[in-house]
C-alpha cells in the first residue's frame, strides 16, 4: 500500500505494509497523488500535516523499516533526540556504543526510510554545520527552522 501527496518540503510517498509505516520518499519530481485512506497510511498523513503546522512534535505510529541490526539501532536513537534539538554524528556514535563509528552512523542515518518521522535531520556536522540529508540540505533546513520555532511550514 501506499499514498502519495503534497507536502510543504515537496512530495512525499508513504508506504506500508501489514499495518505498519515501512517507508517515507521524498520526491523530486511530482508524481500525481495518490490518496490510500487505510490505515495506518492515513493516520501517517494526518500526523505529518500536523507536524508541518507546528502543532505535533513526536510521531506515534506502528513502524517497520528494513534494515540491518546496527541500521536499526542508530534509527531508535534517531527516535530519541528531542524536537527542536541536535547532535553531531560523533554523539549519535557515541549514543549507540561506540564512539569510533561516526562514520558508520553517519552511513547508517544516510540509509534512514523514514525521514522525518524518524528524524534523521536531527543530526548535524560536530561544528554545526548542517551535512547529508537524502532529502537535500534546504528540506533538512527547513525541517529545523520548523523545530527551531521560526514558524508552520504550511
């Protein structure tokens, strides 16, 4: 199953599978929207719009991504940096066990199907910069300016 749509940092594809989120694109292009009202594709809609309106700031919905063992546990710490805040990939390292794999972090948040609702653009370069985002640095800006309290991106 899956639904496509508008959103303010372009289109987006969700896709699930056996009640479960397994995927979130971000589209360059604008494939024409596809609206799949079952759950739990719509509830997914529903808590992005309310997140892009400023109004939620942690998502509840039954997940699924594919990945491997060390992919999986970077992704549940991805889960755990607060809105609104970041770290450096060396912390996300370090908050996975081993400091010495900020590289293998920063490769396992690049491989990360559920952008946003698992925020992968929460993590920023150790000076402050902001680096690798699939969806492109100026949706990872945005994301933050929304989170950062500079306003809805509706």
């Amino acid at each position: 199953m899956h639904t496509t749509f508008t959103s303010p940092i372009g289109p987006l594809t969700l896709h699930a599978s056996d009640g479960q989120i397994t995927s979130l694109w971000m589209e360059d292009d604008d494939p024409p929207e596809y609206r799949d009202d079952t759950p739990p594709l719509d509830e997914a809609r529903r808590q992005l719009d309310a997140y892009f309106a400023g109004e939620l700031r942690e998502f509840d919905l039954p997940l699924a991504p594919s990945g491997s063992e060390f992919q999986l546990s970077v992704w549940r710490e991805l889960s755990r940096i607060p809105y609104g805040e970041t770290i450096s990939y060396g912390e996300l390292a370090r908050r996975v066990g081993d400091p010495t794999k900020a590289r293998a972090v920063g490769a396992a948040n690049g491989r990360n199907p559920l952008p946003v609702i698992v925020p992968c653009h929460r993590v920023i370069g150790a000076d402050g910069s902001l680096t690798g985002f699939g969806g492109g640095l100026t949706r990872k800006r945005r994301l933050l300016e929304l989170e950062a309290g500079v306003g809805a991106l509706l």
